[in-house]
C-alpha cells in the first residue's frame, strides 16, 4: 500500500487530501479536515526514544538539568507520545523528508554542539 498526502493550511485548520493505492487496486482519495485550534503547544529541546515490539515511545522534555551531585543530571518529561511501529516508521520518514527540506532551504544541521559553536571553543 502507497500513501500520499497533501496538504493546504489556513490559519490553524488545514486541508490534507490523502491519496492511499494498495498493490493492484485503483487509488482512493480521502480528503481529511484537520482542526488544531484547541491542540497544547510544548517546546522541546531533549527526545527520548524507546519501545517494545508492540510499541515505539516517544518522550519529550526540556533541557537536561545539573542536580548538584556530581555526575547526576535530571531530564523531566513533559510529553510521552506512543505510536504503533507501523506509524512510527511513517513519522521517521515524514521527518527525514522535512529535515531533508530544511537543509536544502536553510543549509546543513550540525548536530555535534561543538562544531556549532561561533566563541572560538570548536566551531566556526
């Protein structure tokens, strides 16, 4: 089976028509009114991922804190998320096209702090 998805925005409803083919049978479009006015907005800097075979598990959290004992921090989680393997595996490729059009827009992520750094510590 084949997905595909478009999507129109306006202001915060949006429109996706999802196109959905399985092997040998004709296409089928759905198109999908999504309302997102009442939907909590949470700002994450830290993700944690994990899971089982039924399940993939996605944790959301702030930055890591020092706790004040040596070698000991503390990462609250604001969010948990839980998928099914199968619409997890459709999030990773849903972000690795996003991420593969923001850097085609905005140039390449860094993920190694160090070499982000622009104060002369490991970066340009």
């Amino acid at each position: 089976m084949s997905e595909s998805i478009a999507q129109t925005q306006n202001g915060s409803a949006s429109t996706e028509t999802i196109t959905a083919a399985s092997d040998g049978q004709a296409q089928n479009q759905v198109q999908l009114q999504i309302d997102d006015t009442d939907t909590p907005v949470a700002y994450s800097t830290t993700a944690r991922v994990w899971g089982s075979a039924e399940e993939i598990n996605l944790d959301f959290a702030g930055p890591i804190r020092p706790t004040g004992q040596n070698n000991v921090a503390r990462l609250k989680i604001d969010q948990r998320i839980t998928l099914n393997p199968w619409a997890a595996k459709r999030l990773a490729i849903a972000l690795g096209q996003a991420i593969t059009r923001y850097e085609q827009t905005y140039g390449t992520l860094e993920i190694d702090e160090r070499k982000r750094r622009v104060d002369g510590t490991g970066g340009s």
